[in-house]
C-alpha cells in the first residue's frame, strides 16, 4: 500500500474549463478518501488524474515515493472501479476477475486461488461461471470490485461505483466496501455525490465546489465545523437552515442581530469574528434541523431567541418527524422525535441555542 500525494494540482481541458484548481493534499497510506461534490465539481476528473487516464496540467502527482504524472496507467500499481462496472460482456465473472492476473503472466494455480479467495470474501463463488448479462447490478458491481482485489494494487481508485444501484443495495454494499476496507487496509480514493456514503465510509472528506477543494477533514469535522455555507448545506440532510443578520458589538460582548431577534455569539466563536475586524458585517446564522427545537416552553435569554413559526407539513419517517416550518418569512426545517406531537397547521415557537449556532461569512 502506499500514500498519495497530489502537490497542487490543476486540470485544464482545450475548451477552458478549470476542472480541477489547485488540488493540494496527502492521503495517507490505508486512508479512506472521500471526494464528495456536487454532478460537475471535478471529482471523476482527479480521479483520472490519479489513475493516469488524464493528463496534469500542472503540479504533481506522487503515489508512494514515485513521481507519477508522467508515468502510463498500468504501470502505475492501481486499480480502478467504475459506476457502470466495465466488465467484459464475452468473459465469465471468473475470467474478467482473473483478467489483469493473466496479462501479467501470473500462474494459474496462483490466479485461481486469488480468484476464489476473493470471490469467498465478496460472496459471488457460486456466480464466477456466468457472464456479466446474467447478473444483476449488485453482483457485477461485486465482480469488478473482486477485479480489482485480485491485482492487490497499491491504491484502488472508485469512481461512484454504487450510483446505479437501489437504494436497499447500495446501503448493503456501502457496508461491505468498508468492511473491505478494514480487512485490507488498503489506500482507496472514493468519489461520490451521495453525502450519506461520505459521511459513512470516509477516514476523511474532501468537499469540493466547481473544482476547488472547500474543506478537508473527517466527517465529524465537516459535519459539526462546516467552514462555509457550500459546505454547510451540502453535507447534512435535511439541510442545514440559514438566516441572514448582521454582527453587533456592544463592548465585550457580540451578537447575531436580525431583523426580529438578537442572539449572543459564544465567546469561543468570537476570535474570528473579531479577526476578521468588520463591525456590522453581513452574517449567516446556520442552524441543523434537529438542533432546532420546536414547542418548548422556555424564557428567552440572551443565550437563546425565540421565533414564532407556522408548522406546514409534518413528514413521519419512522424513527423520526421532518416539521416543515414558516419563520421569519421563510421556509425552515426541524428534525424532532417521532413521538412528538407537532401537527400540521398549528402554531409552535422556535427556540435557537446560541450553543447550537454556526456562523458564516456572508460573501463566501
Ligand atoms: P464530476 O465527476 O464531479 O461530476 P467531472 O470531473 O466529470 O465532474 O467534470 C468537471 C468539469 O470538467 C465539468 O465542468 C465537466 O463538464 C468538465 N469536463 C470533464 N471532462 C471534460 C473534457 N474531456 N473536456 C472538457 N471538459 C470536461
Ligand atoms: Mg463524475
């Protein structure tokens, strides 16, 4: 296994487009690595970058201690899965797994024992006769992944490899992935546009926004430290709910002023504000959808405002209720217990924790 080093990285295609700026980061050896991004952000193209299917424009590549931007895709030691399988239609699923093992020259002895090994930890033995079209999506995805196993490369490289998959299977495969993982402690670079799958099989997360990067880290830092609203709404679902005021400095002390409420900043979050210097400035307040409390009984404070809302629409999901919300004259969501008693149509009041609050630069 090995590391992988991208040194400020740049992908510019002949029509203009910037696909991927300044890409700049170590992923180390046996890390999970999620890029996460919006359809079009630039994660299939540094996945091809890496993989060597597409050139650099500038930086540089590393994977181990080899400088690799100019060195071809097969010598590069990874293997690749793909959203749409790329499986041979004409090779049995043994024969398309054991693929790369013969090019190679490997013995055959040696690639039928790699072959069944892997076909035993992925639960496909009994399928390894038949060809890509008597299998179903899950299985194939399987295959390629036991593919890719086989050749024990130094880094597998996963380009959205269970967007075309329901919902029940890809939930299935998610596990299984990680679990691979685990066993194998290998480096695997994952690309997806699903922030459950980030948020859930990622040693870290790179968000990225219109290629450039928004912030690296693991899932709970990007989750519970967003560093701007892109991020913030991205990962998170129902998303994160806003609402704009400004920064008021009354001598010590600072507070999120809007239109209709006041809400105290907590001392640890000032220091950037004050950094940043602007008296006044325009300022988000973003507030998660369970950390919204709806129909509780308390005094405001300055640690606390309350906000009369309007209850819309309540969905049950089971295990819990999505309250969708008028306040302030825009829409909001809170995520409650599904035990709680709030109905459509009535009237609740909105408590926000300045505890609970993330605080965004209103430009970025
Ligand atoms: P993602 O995988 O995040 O959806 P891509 O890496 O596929 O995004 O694409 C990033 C950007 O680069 C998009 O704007 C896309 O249209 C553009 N792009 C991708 N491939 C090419 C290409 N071969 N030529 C020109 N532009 C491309
Ligand atoms: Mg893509």
């Amino acid at each position: 296994m090995a590391h992988v080093q991208l040194k400020h990285v740049y992908k510019r295609f002949a029509n203009g487009v910037v696909a991927v700026q300044d890409f700049d980061l170590q992923i180390e050896d046996g890390e999970f690595l999620v890029l996460v991004g919006p359809s079009g952000c630039g994660k299939t193209t540094t996945l091809r970058m890496i993989a060597g299917l597409a050139s650099i424009s500038e930086g540089e590549l590393w994977i181990g201690d080899r400088l690799v931007n100019d060195v071809h895709p097969k010598d590069r030691d990874i293997a690749m899965v793909f959203q749409n399988y790329g499986l041979y239609p004409h090779l049995t699923a043994y024969d398309n797994m054991a693929f790369g093992l013969k090019l190679r020259k490997t013995p055959k002895a040696v690639i039928e024992e790699k072959v069944r090994e892997a076909a035993q930890v992925l639960n496909i033995e009994h399928l390894l006769a038949r060809k890509p079209k008597a299998l179903s999506g899950g299985q194939r995805q399987r295959v390629a992944l036991g593919r890719a196993i086989v050749r024990e490369p130094q880094v597998f490289l996963m380009d959205e490899p269970l967007s075309n998959l329901d919902a029940l299977l890809r939930a299935q495969l998610r596990t299984e992935i990680a679990k691979l993982h685990q066993r194998m402690q290998a480096t695997v670079i994952y690309v997806t546009h699903d922030q459950t799958e980030a948020m859930t099989m990622g040693t870290r997360i790179v968000v990225m926004k219109e290629g450039v990067v928004q912030q690296v880290g693991t899932p709970q830092d990007v989750y519970n430290r967003p560093q701007n609203m892109f991020v913030a709404s991205f990962i998170g679902a129902p998303a994160m709910n806003f609402l704009s005021g400004r920064l008021q400095v009354a001598g010590d002390e600072m507070f999120f002023q809007s239109a209709s409420f006041q809400i105290a900043i907590p001392v640890q979050r000032q220091t950037r504000l004050r950094e940043a210097g602007a008296l006044n400035m325009p300022l988000i307040l973003g507030i998660r959808p369970e950390d919204l409390i709806a129909d509780q009984d308390i005094r405001e404070t300055t640690d606390r405002a309350l906000l009369p809302a309007a209850v819309e629409r309540v969905e049950l999901l089971g295990a819990e209720k999505h309250v969708h919300l008028r306040a302030l004259g825009q829409s909001m969501i809170a995520r409650v217990p599904a035990r709680s008693e709030i109905e459509a149509n009535s009237s609740v009041t909105l408590t926000l924790l300045n505890d609970r609050i993330h605080l965004f630069d209103a430009l970025t």
